[in-house]
C-alpha cells in the first residue's frame, strides 16, 4: 500500500492487482463495512461508470424488494424487466454459494 488518506468514515488508498488478479482489501476498508473472511462480496463493472464491490447482503436486500413487486420503488429509472433481471442475477449468486 502507498499513499492513505483516511478522515472519518472514509478511505482511500492503492492497492496492488497480483498475477492470479487478486487485491487484498486494506484492513480499515474490511472494518469499516465489518466484511470478514468468508463473506461474499459483489462486484459490479460497467464499461464507463467503473468497478463497485459491496457485500452480497446489500444487493440481496435490494434483490428481495425487486422480487417483492417493488421494482419502481427501488430503481425508478430503469425498467421493470431491466430490474428483474438484475435481481435474478443477484440470487443466483446465492445459489452458487449455496452449491459449494
């Protein structure tokens, strides 16, 4: 790790990708969003807004709601399709989980 910058409830720091593409999240980051070893972490990659990883339990919750009938209520600007779709994606990763 480099240069940090750290102030309340936030971080910012360098990390190294390593040959197999791996990254370490810094101990702060893993304390601040309490991810432990084991958790399952989602990453989001979209060609022009970038690279997000969050905690499989956020996307699950935002997953439910979808699924729930609540599509609009959750992303208004995207179809309901769009956002089922994205929802079904999400609980398929807890499938996966569960298989292994």
């Amino acid at each position: 790790m480099k240069a940090k910058s750290e102030s309340k409830g936030k971080y910012m720091g360098t990390v190294k990708v390593g040959q197999k593409g791996q990254i370490v999240i810094p101990k702060e980051v893993r304390e601040m969003f309490e991810i432990s070893p084991g958790d399952t972490l989602v990453l989001l990659a979209d060609s022009e807004k970038g690279i997000a990883i969050e905690r499989y339990s956020v996307f699950a919750g935002i997953a439910d709601r979808i699924l729930s009938g609540r599509a609009k209520e959750v992303y208004p600007d995207n179809s309901e399709e769009d956002s089922i779709k994205f929802a079904r994606a999400i609980k398929s990763i807890e499938d996966e989980d569960d298989e292994k």
